[in-house]
C-alpha cells in the first residue's frame, strides 16, 4: 500500500450542523427552531433527551480538543439564527458570545472554521 503525501494547505476535518448537534435548545434566549418543534411530537419523543445526546452548546471546548486530537485543521458548521437573533430583529448577546467563543477556541486549536 502507498504513502499519500496531502499538500501542506490541505483540510483535513470535519462538518456538522449547529441544528442537530447545538442542543441546549431553549437556554440563553435561544428561539424555537423547526427542529425543536418535531422533538416536542409523540413520535420524536425519543430524540428529545435532555441533555442532548449531542450538546456542543456545552461541550463545544472538549469536542474541539478532540477534533484536535485526531489531526483535523478545520471544522465546518452552521450559526443557528434561532440562537444569533431569536425574535428575527433583536441580536442575542448570549448567543454572539457562544459563537465568539467558539471560534476563539478554534483558534485556539489551529482549527480554521468553515462555514
């Protein structure tokens, strides 16, 4: 089997959506998004588990250090404008400090955030 040699600016990640991935669906001021309205249906009822099973709201330094881990330089992920601006007019300060945050820890990691 051969070697393969990546050019040095090659990406090596990951993607993921901040819809499914977030959680913490209603805390600091973030809205109701499509998905939380299907969690809140009989049907669903299995995938509305709190804490979320996938909770990067909370954890997004751990999973980061992670991705870190495995050798990733760059993550791609989505801004839920249910958290940014939850009224649709008014901007979220709690949710551009998630954000801000996130992207300081990427930083942080040498992790170049697509999006």
């Amino acid at each position: 089997m051969g070697q393969y040699n990546f050019k040095k600016n090659f990406l090596w990640g990951s993607a993921f959506s901040g819809l499914q991935t977030e959680g913490a669906s209603l805390e600091d001021g973030k809205s109701a998004s499509n998905w939380d309205h299907w969690f809140k249906l009989e049907k669903y009822r299995f995938f509305n588990q709190q804490p979320c099973l996938n909770d990067f709201y909370h954890r997004y330094q751990e999973e980061i250090k992670i991705a870190r881990e495995l050798n990733f330089n760059s993550l791609q992920t989505s801004i839920q404008w249910t958290r940014l601006i939850p009224d649709g007019k008014t901007v979220n300060p709690k949710g551009i400090e998630f954000y801000n945050n996130v992207i300081n820890e990427m930083l942080k990691n040498n992790i170049r955030l697509l999006a």
